[in-house]
C-alpha cells in the first residue's frame, strides 16, 4: 500500500505554528476556548445568589434575629448532642431536622475532590484540553463546596450569633467563631475570584457588557466592604478582650486580623480590573487575572485541606499554617505575575520591531498611558540610562529567538532613533509604542514573525536548511527526497528559496492560519 502524498502547505502552517507559539504574546492570543455564554451566565448567577445569601447571612446573625438559646454552647446553657460530625468529631446539636450532618459530609467530599484536583492545571500545558476540562471540574466542585460550606457557617451563625462564649467546645475553641467567620469569609472571596478569573478569561481582550461589568464590580465591591466591617469587629473584639474560658480564640482572631488586610489587596486588583475602561490588549491582561484569581481559589483548597488535616492532629499548627500559606502564596503570586508580564510584554515588543523592520508603512498613533510607558522602559532598559539602545532592542529579539541582522537593525534604528543619536530616548520610546504597540497587531504582523523566526539567517528567505530545521519538531523526520519533494512545492518561482511572497500565499493574508 503507498503512503500518501505529502502535504507541503500543511506541512508549512505547522511548522510556523510552532515558531509563534514561541512568542507569548502571539501564542496567549491563539487560546480561544471559553465557556459557552449560556454557561457562563449561569455560573455568574449562582456565584451572585451564593453572595446575596452569604451577605444576609451576616447581616441577620449580627442582628440577632434567629438566636436559640437552645443551641448555645455556654455554661448556662449546656450543648445537647447526640451526633457528632464526620471526620471532625463536634456536637452536632442540629441533626438531621437540618441536614446539617448531610453538609458536613458533602463538604468533605467537596474539599477531597478540589484537593486533587487542584494542582492539575498548573502542570498541563496552558489553554490546552486537559487544562480546560479539569478546570472546569474545579469550578464545578468549588460551587457544590461553597454551597454546603456557606450553608454550615451561616446555619451555626445564625443560631449563635457572634459571641465566642455560645460555640461548641468553648473552651479550646477548635472551631471557634472566628474560624466559622474566617471560613466564611475567605467563601465569599472565592466567589469574587471564581467569577472574576472565569469572566476575565471568557472576555479575554473583549469589553463586556454594562450588565455583566456592574456584576463584576457588586462582588468585590461587597466583599471589600465586609473585610474591613469584619476587621474591625475583630479588631475591637481583641482590645476588649474575653472570658478566660476561650483562650484559644485569640491565635484564629490575630490570624484572621493579618489575613484579611492581604485579602483586601486582591480585592482592590479587581477593582482596579474592571473599572478600566478597556482592557489592555498590548499586554493581554486577561491572563494574570484568571490565574491570579484561580491560584487564590487552588491556595483555599490547600490551606484548608492541610489545616482540617492539622486541626484533628495537632490543633496548635493551624494559625501558623494559615498565615504560613498564605505568606509564600504572595511571595508566589507575585514573582508568578512579573515573569508573566515580563514575558507578554518583551513578546509583544518583539512583534513591534519585526512589524517595524519588516513593514513597509507606518502605522496610526493610538498612546499608551503613561503608567504603561514606563513599564516598557523599566523593564527593558537594562542599563537604567533612561533610554533604549539598539543593543537592549537586539536583546529584546534575541529573547523571542531572532538574531536580527544588521540591516533589520538598520532599519529598527531608521523607525526608531528619529534624531540619529544612537539611542532610543523617552519621547522616541513614546511614539514607537503609539504606532507599534498601543494598537493591536496587523493580521499580517503574526505571519512576519513566524517567517522571521523560520528564516534563521535573516535573509529574508528561507533555504531547504531552514525548512529542515523548521520541520524538524514534527512527529516523522521526512526523508531527503520526501523534503526536497515538499521544497520544490513550496518554491514555485525556482529560486531555491521560498520568499515572502511564497511563504505568505501559502498561509494567506492573514493569521488564521496559525489560529488553533
């Protein structure tokens, strides 16, 4: 049986495929699974129900208005159990009249899933179909375990309002009020941060609607406004003091105190998201934001799992480990978010200078603001002189894989240095990204940077080695004739190499060629 033909276009769309995903820029542009808009609706208003009850939940157990002195658990009032939780082992005195037992478990069911599946999608390739299925297994799970999680903080706030002295085991104080209050509250968190880190990944680089933008600002807004009410009710709660009988609510309270402060942070960066008038397509925003708000929810699942872990064996742990976890999130959180930026930013300027050397016209002005100007110098001015060289633009293209030449140097310098003295300064820096950068690619600007990056040599043409070389990541090495065979389709004007020209009739006009 004969093998089939080879096919040479095909073969060429691939191979540029994989030298722009080289690019993070070009690459974080060409994931475009998203969630199906009546789904992600859907998810939106549950998450929005989950908070409108959270937050009366808070308000009613404030005012007192479901207190049963018959579940207190003070002296004057003896707790009555005759069932015990799963896992934990505290007096359940609600039973089964309020499913309260049902919850416990279903919560620990919940809790199990998310720990397994929480660290799954850090490890998969990004955007790819692993990743996106078990993310959404995640979300899935997080709705059923803040579902029951919210139920059993608020049941027991409601009965025993907010007063140490009425818990459970008042003594120790395992899972004192300011526990409940702290699980409970860091509920209500995940639910801005699953619907932000959702919605920012369904829009991407897409304005959404009016509606959509007021949910997005309700969650954290609310949220904000409950982290400094409950912080300052701990806080005043600490100045006064309490009864001998709870010395152990005090390590949960500090913890609670130093965590919410940190919380509010992440809260404002949200804020801050959705009340910008447009999203920065230069930098693809997007992506820091669903991974900054779906790394709180998978460092929730761990924190949580490990401190129920150490609550049944060594109780004493649990507030360092909150703050501990919480300390080297940020630490990561942070690092994580510059190299992101770091590597979005250099790439897209990467395509800027091949846009510029390659391009024959100028392009429109459309000004970054300045905070986002300096950005660009910060990062890339290596010699910190205030300005850009062409050796820190070389370095640039050298981090996307380009050894530019000395003629697209040349002809980087002629867009660039407009007064000729060698170096890019501040207000040629300025106008470069206005043209350059502010606006998004041109379709044909993806396509000069996968042809730039197949033509190592720089020569603006791409010889039967470069196509080797090119062609060289797929699954089968071809055979020289196989390859000589794909290189003669590919050069219709015998020259012996293939152009641009060639090269761009073979992917077309524009970079859907190159889309997944």
């Amino acid at each position: 049986m004969s093998a089939p033909p080879i096919d040479a276009s095909q073969l060429l769309r691939d191979a540029a495929r994989s030298a722009v995903r080289r690019n993070a820029f070009l690459a974080i542009g060409q994931h475009h699974r998203s969630m199906s808009p009546g789904a992600f609706r859907a998810v939106v208003a549950v998450l929005v129900l989950l908070r409108i009850y959270c937050l009366l939940g808070f308000l009613f157990a404030e005012l007192g208005w479901f207190h049963d002195p018959a579940y207190w658990a003070g002296p004057d009032h003896p707790l009555h159990a005759t069932e015990f939780t799963p896992l934990h082992h505290h007096p359940n005195p609600f039973g089964w009249r309020w499913g309260f037992q049902f919850f416990v478990g279903a919560h620990d069911v919940t809790g199990l899933l998310l720990f397994v599946t929480c660290l799954i999608p850090l490890f998969v390739e990004k955007g790819g179909r692993a990743h996106v299925m078990v993310g959404r297994v995640f979300l899935g799970v997080w709705l059923l375990h803040l579902v029951d999680g919210l139920v059993n903080s608020a049941q027991i706030m409601l009965v025993r309002g907010f007063v140490p002295e009425r818990y459970a085991d008042v003594t120790n104080q395992g899972f004192s009020l300011y526990l409940y209050m702290q699980f409970a509250f860091i509920s209500s968190m995940v639910i801005d941060f699953l619907a932000h880190g959702l919605a920012a990944l369904h829009y991407k680089n897409r304005t959404p609607s009016r509606a959509m933008r007021g949910v997005m600002l309700f969650l954290p807004a609310t949220s904000f406004l409950l982290g400094i009410a409950l912080t300052v009710w701990a806080i005043g709660r600490l100045v006064r003091g309490g009864p001998p009988e709870t010395p152990n609510t005090y390590p949960f309270a500090w913890v609670f105190v130093v965590q919410v402060p940190a919380y509010l942070y992440l809260i404002g960066r949200n804020l801050q998201y959705w009340l910008r008038p447009e999203p920065r397509n230069w930098l693809h925003g997007w992506v820091t934001e669903h991974q900054r708000n779906l790394m709180f929810c998978v460092q929730v699942t761990l924190y949580t799992g490990l401190a129920n872990l150490a609550s049944h064996y060594a109780p004493a742990l649990v507030p360092l480990l909150f703050g501990g976890v919480d300390v080297v999130f940020f630490v990561w959180l942070v690092l994580k978010e510059r190299s992101i930026r770091h590597a979005v930013m250099s790439s897209r300027l990467g395509v800027a200078f091949v846009a510029a050397m390659r391009s024959p016209v100028q392009r429109e002005r459309r000004s970054l603001v300045p905070a986002d100007r300096a950005w660009f110098l910060d990062s890339f001015d290596l010699n910190r002189n205030g300005r850009l060289d062409l050796a820190e633009v070389e370095a640039v293209l050298r981090e996307q894989g380009i050894a530019p030449t000395e003629h697209e140097l040349a002809r980087i310098r002629e867009r660039l240095d407009l007064d000729g003295d060698g170096t890019i300064d501040t207000e040629e820096l300025r106008g470069f990204l206005a043209r350059w950068v502010g606006n998004d690619p041109h379709d044909e600007d993806e396509l000069r940077v996968a042809f730039r990056l197949l033509d190592a040599d720089g020569d603006g043409r791409l010889s039967i080695a470069e196509l080797e070389r090119a062609l060289a990541g797929g699954k089968e090495a071809l055979a020289p004739a196989e390859l000589e065979a794909v290189f003669a389709a590919l050069d219709t004007d015998r020259s012996g190499r293939i152009d641009w020209s060639e090269f761009r009739a073979v992917l077309g006009p524009s970079a859907a060629a190159l889309t997944d």
